[in-house]
C-alpha cells in the first residue's frame, strides 16, 4: 500500500521527464518490476501504473529494442500474474475450508493484468504502424497463455489503419493468430475474430453492422468504403482461401453461441466492404452455399442449434451482400427465400433463432427448395459483365493445412498416421524414385509397391498403438538424437567462413582455414567490372 501510494505520487514527476531521456526511466522501472516480480499484486500495479506514466511520454519517440523490451517484460509478468491468479484459484478449490481473505487476491491479480494490458494498450496503440505491426507479430510469437496474449493483441490492434492489408496481416502474424481461431474456447475464437475485425474494419464501419439480422435497408447504414487497391486484390489472391477457411471451420464448433454468430456475420460483411472485388464477391457467395450444404448434410452431426444458427447466418449475409453488389434479381431471389423463412420456417432466421427460448425443430426439410438459397438461381442473377458465374458451380471445400495439427480435431492416431503419410512422402530414394526408372516407366503397374507401402504404414501405426511407452520413447529419442547431428553438421557447415575469392588457403592443424580478403582487394573477372 505504501509502494502504491509512492508511485501514486511519483507518476506527476514522471511526466516532468523529457522524452530523450524516457528510454532510461522505462528502462529503470522494468528492472525495478523484475526485482519485485514476487510482491503483492498492488505493488506490482502500482511499478506498472509509473510504467504507464513514463510510456505515455515515450511512446512517440520509442524506436528499436526499448519497444520490445517493454513488451517481452510486460508479457512476462502478465503471464506470471495468471499463474499466480491459477495456482491460488487451484489451492482454494483443493482446500477444504475456504477462508474469505483468500478471495481477494484473484482480484488483485486482476488488477495487475488489466493494469499491464492497459500498458500494452496505450504504448502499441501510439506507435507508427510499421511498428505496430512489429509488435503484433512479436506478441503472437509468445505461446498464448490462457488467451491472454490475445486480449493485449485485441489492445494492440484497436484504432489500427493500414492502408496495405498485406502490411497489416503479414504471414508470421496471420497464420498463428488463425491456429488460435481453431481451438475449442468460444470466447477465444470470438476474441480473434474482433482482433480480425481491429484490423481489416479500415472505415469504422462495425458500429453499422452490430448484431447479427436482416438489414432491411443496407444503404440506410451510408457504409463507407473505397475502391479494392491492386495490393489488397493480390493479398486476397494470396490468402483469401486461408480466411473462407476459417469462418467455415468457425462456423461448425458445437460450443458457438449467439456472439460467436455475431461476429462471424459482421467478419463476412467487412470482408465484403473493405477486400471484395467481383472474384472475391463470387467465393463468398461460394462460402455461404458451403456452409447451409454443411448444415443441411449434417455429415458431422452437429446439434439443431448450430444448424438452424449456419443458415440464419447465411441468410443475413445473403440479404447484406446482394445489397452491396446491387443486383436487383439477386436482393428478389434472397428475399423470397427469407420471406417464405418467416412464414414456414422462422427459426431459419437471426431475429428468431437466437431470441430466447426460440422452438427449435427436431429435424430440416432439406427437401424443401424453396426455404434456400439455390446456386443455379443466384448464378443466372449474377451472370452478366463483371462476375464469372459460372465458378459458383464449383463447390468450395476447405483446404486442409498443417494447422490441424494445432487443434484438438486430430487423435494420437490421426497425427500418426498423419506423420506416417509425410515420412512416406519424403522417401523418394526408397520408393518414388523407383517407379519411374526405364525399368518401371510411368504408367506401369505399381500395385506391389503400393501394398508394401500400405503394409509399413500399417506397421508404424500399429507399432505406437501397441508398444510399450519405453520403446516408443526410445525410438522417438534416436530420431531425435539423428535430427540433432544432422543440424549440427548443417550449423558447421553454415558458420564455417565462405572460400576467399581470392583462392587464398591454408592448413592448420589438419584443417582447412580460408582467409578473409577485403573488398577492394578482391579479382573479380573483367565482365564483373563496371
């Protein structure tokens, strides 16, 4: 309490401190929080509070390691203070008489989270975007902790403007922050999907969009939006799939409730308004038939619930999208289906189907065409200048990536089978290889080899299915064991200095030494000369 009310009157002083000389202040209060990383928790509120402080004069003028560094300690103990806050919860359940001093301290720890989160915060949301971008990826790197990674990058990306998308969302920030999407927290999903949202809404449009329904008048709303940039329309050629993707798997989790819906509809509908030329306008529109196919199939049987939510949620976007393109026959053939929805099948809809106690029906009568939405129908709306009708005829199917190696969807089994399947395919000497050889032309019968592939892989798998745990912690040891000397002979190879130019070399003790020469004492051949 004494430390707090110190650094209570500390942090007027703190704003007294030029900027030029912050980096040093931050980098005093960092140590001063790492000393006391194991004192109450309004201690360490209150280093962070002075922290925040010094950060707010800082944040404009912070460049290079000062940035990261704040961020990795600040990471560090917000990891910290939710193990602390776990490790208690854990005791006073496991203990038989709970005392009511104990209750206090969870809050207290949750005090020091949101005080580093609101750090986090302000200091990301004050740098340059290059820098914010940095960060974002930075942050994503750490091992997300009980989502709380998350909750600093939805901090983070608040207010971000990026007019590049492929700046915004590099590779290194997107494909970890998707892994996440899949896991089978609710609220962890609904949270990606709103940093999503941070990122991609570039016009402020999601206050328009809230909540998911059937907007009668989308022009009412006065969306604002500009022409798809060349590089926005390269980004979705590049990962477009990656996002249908996610909203389609997102769509299926048997947990959803009515936000996850929420903003699953208001992604569909950013993603209309900032990245959808007339190609991207075709593979949502590809996406949705997906989706109410996946739910009328129900080859994954998942609850009523769910089924009735992925055709309300197709229904809503149907109706926001044939708005956006303008496309008269297109709005008639999606308000006839919500139309007849309302008067046989309510619960096909946003305003029933996620009201309270809304009747939900024991089965769909997917026979009943009138109630969805037709590819053929949509198709002859749309075929004319501009889009490719025809594609809708494709059916769109999720790729399938390493990423569902990060999910709890795959069994030990499935990722052996599934490392069985690569180990296999990465064994050209042994088996590929083979089978085009003059001997064995293409288009000869493979059927021996196949069955003696078959055959391992059957070996493999019943191997760590019935082996003892010793013998398959032995055999994953040697393979770990090789994987290290390989790359120790790679690192070797990679760290030994390149050939001198100059052919200049001597030995040593056995060993080759080359020696460095300089630049401009290097003979470059006469065509190399400018």
């Amino acid at each position: 309490g004494g430390f707090r009310s110190v650094c209570q009157e500390t942090a007027p002083a703190v704003r007294l401190i030029s900027a030029q000389h912050s980096h040093h202040v931050i980098q005093q209060v960092l140590n001063h929080l790492d000393t006391h990383n194991k004192n109450t928790p309004r201690v360490r509120a209150g280093i962070v509070q002075v922290l925040l402080e010094t950060v707010a004069i800082a944040a404009k003028g912070s460049v290079g390691p000062t940035v990261l560094e704040v961020f990795n300690t600040l990471l560090k103990h917000l990891r910290m203070s939710v193990d602390f806050e776990l490790g208690e919860s854990s005791r006073r359940n496991s203990s038989t008489s709970v005392s009511s001093g104990r209750g206090g301290k969870e809050s207290e720890e949750r005090i020091v989270q949101n005080a580093i989160i609101q750090t986090i915060g302000f200091f990301g949301g004050n740098l340059p975007d290059y820098q914010r971008a940095e960060v974002m990826m930075f942050i994503m790197g750490k091992v997300p902790v009980y989502g709380t990674p998350c909750h600093t990058l939805d901090t983070v990306t608040s207010g971000f403007k990026s007019k590049s998308m492929a700046a915004a969302l590099p590779p290194p920030f997107l494909d970890p922050l998707f892994s996440i999407s899949l896991m089978e927290d609710s609220e962890l999903r609904q949270l990606v999907l709103e940093i999503l949202h941070n990122i991609i809404d570039r016009h402020d449009n999601r206050a328009k969009l809230r909540g998911i329904r059937i907007i009668p008048n989308v022009a009412a709303l006065k969306i604002k939006r500009e022409k798809i940039s060349k590089q926005d329309v390269a980004f979705m050629k590049k990962h477009g799939q990656q996002l249908y993707r996610h909203i389609y798997l997102g769509c299926k989790e048997e947990d959803n409730v009515h936000k996850n819906f929420e903003l699953l509809f208001t992604t569909l509908a950013i993603l209309t308004i900032e990245l959808a030329n007339e190609e991207v306008v075709i593979d949502l529109i590809r996406l949705a038939i997906a989706l109410q196919d996946m739910a009328l199939a129900n080859e994954e049987s998942m609850p009523m619930f769910i089924r009735c939510g992925i055709n309300a949620l197709v229904a809503a976007y149907l109706n926001f999208l044939s708005q956006m393109i303008a496309n008269p026959p297109f709005c008639q053939h999606v308000s006839k289906v919500i139309e007849l929805r309302n008067m046989d099948a309510p619960y096909l809809l946003p305003e029933h189907i996620f009201r309270d106690k809304c009747p939900i029906p024991e089965s769909l009568d997917k026979e009943d065409r009138q109630l969805y939405f037709q590819t053929a129908d949509m198709a002859e709306c749309l075929a004319g200048p501009g889009y490719n009708a025809e594609r809708l005829s494709i059916p769109y199917v999720p790729q399938v990536t390493d990423e569902d190696r990060l999910t709890r969807r795959r069994s030990l089994v499935d990722t052996i089978s599934l490392q069985v399947d690569i180990m296999s395919n990465s064994l050209p000497d042994k088996v590929s290889a083979d089978r085009f050889t003059p001997d064995c032309p293409l288009g000869s019968d493979t059927t021996g080899l196949e069955e003696q592939e078959r055959e391992k892989r059957r070996q493999v798998m019943e191997k760590f299915q019935k082996a003892p745990f010793e013998e398959i912690a032995a055999h994953c040891e040697s393979k770990a064991n090789m994987l290290h000397d390989r790359l120790a002979q790679i690192f070797e190879l990679t760290i030994r200095p390149p050939p001198s130019p100059s052919g200049v070399v001597s030995i040593s003790a056995g060993h080759t030494q080359h020696q460095s020469v300089p630049v401009y004492e290097m003979k470059f051949p006469d065509l190399c000369v400018y």
